[in-house]
C-alpha cells in the first residue's frame, strides 16, 4: 500500500528548475493525498507566469510515479493561498542562504 511518506519523500527528490532545492523546501506542495493507487497532489508556484510550470509538473508526476503500485498522478494547481517566501521550509532557507540568496 502507497502511504503518504512515500509520496512526500518522493516530492522532495523534485527540484526546483532555478534554485538547487526541493519543491517541497520551496514550500509549493499543499497537499498529497493517497487513495489506494491514484496519488493527489494539490501544489502551487512561485508566479502565475512561471515558464517551468509544465516541466515541474511532468517531473512531480515521473518521481511520484516511481512509488511501487503508484498508477496515477494527478496534480491540481492552485493560487489560493499564494506562495510567499514564508512557505519556504527552514531547510530551504538555509540552502538558500548558502547559495548567497537572500530572503
């Protein structure tokens, strides 16, 4: 059986195009929800109009689709409520920090 963990250990080997860390460090993914083999991942961006939309996507969908017995992967996006640099995770912040970006 999928749990949740596998989904979101899963989530964090996907990283964001632009900065070397995790969608999940980045604070985009809301949610992930588990129903026996079909994966619901509820997840926003950084902007409207960020070019990787896509990219990010199909990768969330191949890494979460590695999961043993995984058969689907749906991704919603949603705008509501917007990222901010506050969704970013302590971990993040720090790499972040090293790499000289400031928040």
């Amino acid at each position: 059986m999928v749990t949740t963990d596998q989904v979101w250990d899963a989530l964090a080997r996907v990283n964001d195009p632009e900065y070397p860390l995790s969608v999940v460090d980045l604070g985009m993914v809301y949610g992930v929800g588990v129903n026996h083999k079909d994966i619901q991942i509820e997840m926003t961006f950084t902007a409207i109009g960020c070019p990787a939309i896509d990219m990010i996507i199909a990768d969330v969908r191949d890494e979460v689709g590695k999961i043993p017995e995984v058969q689907g992967v749906n991704v919603d996006v949603v705008w509501s409520p917007a990222w901010t640099k506050a969704c970013i995770t302590d971990k993040g912040r720090q790499i972040l920090q090293y790499y000289g970006v400031g928040l």
